[in-house]
C-alpha cells in the first residue's frame, strides 16, 4: 500500500437500534486501492457499520469523508454517487432476467424508444467482464447460473456504476474453492485498479491471504487497526473474542464401539438426481464427515434423510428398525435433526421471536404431552440463550433482527434443544465467528461422546478433518470413498478424494 491516500474514513460514528448501542464512537478509514479486512464477532456491528457507508442506516452522529471529502450518506442513491459499491450476501439480483438487463437495471441504456436496448446492454457487460477478466456470458439468464456467477455479476454492477469502494460481506461463504481462488484473483486486480475492497469474514486463512489491513471490532468499538504483517493470528483471534483461545482444529482419536447396532443405517438410498445409491452406517457416538464439491449431493442427502425430500429409492434403519421417514415431523419423532444450511430460508421463522423460533421445535414434541408454560417457555429459552451464548438484546424481539451468525446459533440451539440421537449438520459454522466455531466443534464432539450420532457437512476440510471419525466422499450423488479418518494424510489427500484424483 501506498500514500494513495484515504478513499473512505468514517469517524467517530454511533448508532443505536431501539435504545441499544451497537457501534460506539467507530473510525473506521480505508485507503485508496487497499483490501481491508473488517473482523469480529457475531453482533459486532460489521455488517451495521457497512449499512451505514451503503446508506442503508442512518448514523446517529459522526462522518464520513470519500477521497477526503466530508459527504452526506443518506439513501442508497447518494451511497452509490459517492463511489459505494456492495456485493449483497443476500443477492439483489432479479433471476428471471439475464445477467447484462440485472446490470443494467433501473440505469440500463436507453435507446431512441426511451426502452432499454438489450444490445447495448450486452456489449457493455461484455466489456465489464472482459476488464474484470472472467467469463460470463451476459445473455445467461441468472437464474440457471450458480452463485458464484450471482457474484460476479454484483460487482459487474458495481463497477458498471462507476464504484471505487466494494464492499464485501463473507463473499466466499457459498463459493467451491476454485471459485474462491478465482474470486480472489479478481479482487488482485481490482485493487491494481485503484479500488478499495472492505472485505468482511471470519475465516482467517482468507484474511491473511488477500487483506493489507485489518480493522477489528469488539461490542460495537472499534478495537484495533493495523497491517496484517503486524499481527499474528493468535492476536486477532483474541481480539475477536476477547480472550485466548484453545484452538479446536486439532484431530484428537475417540472411541466408539463400531460392531454395535447402527443408530442410523442407509441402503442404497435415491432420492431426486442428486443422490443415487448411497450406503452408510452411524454408529452411537461416531461422528461421520460428508465431504464433495459443491452439487455433489450432500445437501440433497441430508434432506432426504430428514424427510423433505422423498426417498426414490432404498431402505433407511433406525436402531435396527426399517423406518419410512416422510416428513421432517417423522424424522423428528425418530430421533433425528437437521441444523440445515439455509438457515435463513429453513431454519427460522424470520418475523418470529427469538423465544418462539427456540421452542418451536419443542412445542412440536409437547402435543403429546403437557403443553409449555409461559414461565417453562421463558426459562428453557433463556436457558438455550446462555448455553449458546445467542446475543440477543431481546428474546421477544423478532429473530431478523439479529446479526447473521447470532441467527445460525438459534437455529443450533433449537434443535439441540430437542436432544436428537442422531443429528444431521450442514455446514453448521458457516458465517459464525471464530469464537462459537470452536465451541460448535467442541459440541459437536461432546454430543458423540454422550452417544449421538452425528452426520457433519463441511466444505472446511480443517474442520471435518478435526471431529470427523470416519469421511465419506460423495461425487454425483455416491460415495466414491469410505474412509476412517486416522487413515487420511491430511487436508491435501482429502482434497484429492473430493476431486476424485486417487494416487
Ligand atoms: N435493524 C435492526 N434492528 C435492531 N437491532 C439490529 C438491527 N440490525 C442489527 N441489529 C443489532 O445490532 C448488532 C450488530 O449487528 P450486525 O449485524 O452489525 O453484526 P455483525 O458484526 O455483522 O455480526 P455477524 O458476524 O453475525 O454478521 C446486533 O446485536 C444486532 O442484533
Ligand atoms: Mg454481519
């Protein structure tokens, strides 16, 4: 980085949702052409912080200066004038229209008519993507395009809007690797280009790979800024939590009787396109890693053990017992749970509370037996609240409102709050901070040393390779490879497997 200068400094910013301070006197600054990684935990106030600079909140006091310049954020237009560009985690984009008219919305070039030309629409997203230097074709019709193309055409848009500033908040949290990897390179140039990239996440790795400069918050303050070839890991971490950490990546043996009843069987299971003969067993205690590319089928596999999506073919046991699970309702009432990956769309009752989304679930298991009292409901929430450590300044507060990794650990605690003997996790750490991704596999290992089974999907190979006692690969929907997990080298070798090259 060089004296470019400042692209954006916001100073000494307060918001308050309801009477609650959640940023408290906050600088934040970012130089022209740097990536600055914006790190802490859930409910720190990133994401807030940055709703600001988009002109999406309004602060309650404080400033911002663009290029040096003192500016007046206070709508979405006037954000995007003063050079502000976001790559939305909940994609604005609209599916039924191609990738140049999603462009060029609202703004798209007009012709005589005053109607958008869609030529003119392609060529110049062709000319965006050919400056970005990546291959997407304008005329695709987004819906049929994974998200990783959702993506690049976010920040086409961006670009196309003349932005010096992206914002981007856990860009890479649905991405394969290779598009990672990709995404990645593009932001290199991007910055070659003189913009600035405040890049929200909680993975470290990707934090040390890409940003200059880190800027952590703590409880809505800012903590500490500094370059990242200043400060170790270790002092980052701590930084976030606010306290040393015993980190849980390391892959420590557990017993479990394998010769035992199986809790969970699978044979030769179908279900859809995506899952073509799968055959497991889950033993009690066992904890069995899922891993594959992205489409592999591990997603659909879980949803079909859960009953959301029908079995087309093959048997399922339960301790034994043929089973036929044809709703999540049955698969509830057979012991099992799925934390899915969708929390939003699937796990929680946005509008509800946050009390009402925690005994959701458990009300579901009292209509045979008494029903929960007000008093019983208060204390069993409150109890799951502090046991997961959900930063909840109101339980009866709708759950929306909760940042995004404060949501992921309701959807946790709701459904061990059921107690499962087997539970099914997809992608249970995903946009939760570093602090609860370590007490989630720390969880994860107690519940199967108390004898539950648990199935975990994970595209974080360090993860599976943590917890994991056995891994299954699943390519195409069938698992290519069975394997107990002292008998895997390392990430490497995993990752080999999962891309199906076998030495
Ligand atoms: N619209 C809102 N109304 C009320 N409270 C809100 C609103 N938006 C955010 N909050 C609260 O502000 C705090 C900061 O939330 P924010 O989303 O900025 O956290 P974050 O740092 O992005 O966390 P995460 O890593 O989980 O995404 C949280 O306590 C959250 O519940
Ligand atoms: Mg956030």
């Amino acid at each position: 980085m060089d004296n470019a200068g400042t692209a954006v400094a916001m100073r000494a910013v307060h918001k308050a949702f309801d009477g609650v301070e959640v940023l408290r006197d906050v600088d934040f600054e970012v130089a022209r052409g740097e990536v600055h990684a914006l790190a802490g935990g859930n409910g720190a106030g990133k994401s807030t912080l940055m709703k600001i600079l988009q002109g999406v909140y309004s602060m309650d006091s404080g400033s911002i200066e663009i290029d040096g310049l003192p500016v007046r954020i206070g709508s979405i237009q006037e954000a995007r004038a003063a050079g502000i560009g976001m790559v939305f985690q909940e994609f604005s984009l609209v599916p039924s229209l191609t990738v140049a008219q999603n462009i060029f919305l609202a703004d798209e070039p007009r012709g005589r008519s005053g109607l958008i030309s869609d030529r003119e629409a392609v060529r110049r997203a062709r000319e965006l993507f050919a400056e970005m230097e990546v291959a997407v074709d304008p005329k695709a019709v987004v819906a049929d395009l994974g998200t990783a193309y959702w993506q690049l055409t976010e920040i086409a848009k961006a670009l196309s809007r003349n932005a010096r500033t992206l914002i981007m908040d856990e860009p890479t949290a649905s991405l394969a690797r290779h598009e990672t990897a990709a995404l990645f390179d593009l932001v290199g140039r991007l910055k070659k280009r003189g913009i600035s990239i405040i890049y929200i996440s909680h993975r470290m790795d990707e934090i040390y790979q890409i940003a200059d400069r880190i800027t952590i918050l703590r409880d809505g303050r800012h903590l500490l800024t500094e370059a990242l070839t200043d400060v170790t890991p270790e002092q980052i971490v701590e930084g976030i939590v606010g306290k040393k950490i015993e980190s849980q990546l390391t892959y420590r043996e557990r017993g479990h009787d394998p010769s035992g009843e199986p809790l969970l069987e699978a044979r030769h299971l179908r279900s859809g396109d995506r899952v073509n003969d799968v055959s497991f067993r889950l033993h009690p205690g066992e904890i069995i890693g899922l891993a594959g590319l992205m489409g592999s089928g591990r997603t659909e596999l879980a949803r079909a053990l859960f009953g959301i999506d029908k079995l087309t073919g093959g048997d399922l046991y339960v301790r034994g017992r043929k089973v036929s699970i044809g709703n999540p309702q049955q698969a509830v009432s057979h012991g099992l749970a799925l934390i899915p990956e969708d929390r939003r769309a699937q796990g929680l009752v946005l509008d509800h509370s946050v009390r009402d989304n925690l005994l959701l679930p458990l009300l579901d298991r009292t209509t045979k037996g008494p029903f929960l009292s007000a008093r019983a409901g208060r204390r069993v929430s409150s109890e799951l609240i502090s046991r997961f450590g959900v930063k909840a300044t109101h339980p009866q507060r709708p759950v929306r409102l909760l940042s995004g990794g404060n949501q992921q650990k309701v959807v946790l605690a709701k459904w061990l709050g059921t107690e499962p003997d087997v539970l099914i996790l997809d992608e249970p750490t995903a946009g939760v901070d570093i602090g609860t991704k370590s007490e989630i596999l720390e969880m994860i290992r107690s519940l199967a040393d108390a004898g539950k089974g648990i199935i975990l999907i994970s595209s974080e190979y360090p993860e599976l390779l943590a917890v994991s006692d056995r891994i299954l690969v699943l390519r195409d929907g069938t698992v290519t490879d069975d394997v107990p997990r002292r008998d895997i080298a390392d990430e490497e070798s995993l990752q080999l497997a999962v891309q199906g090259v076998h030495s």
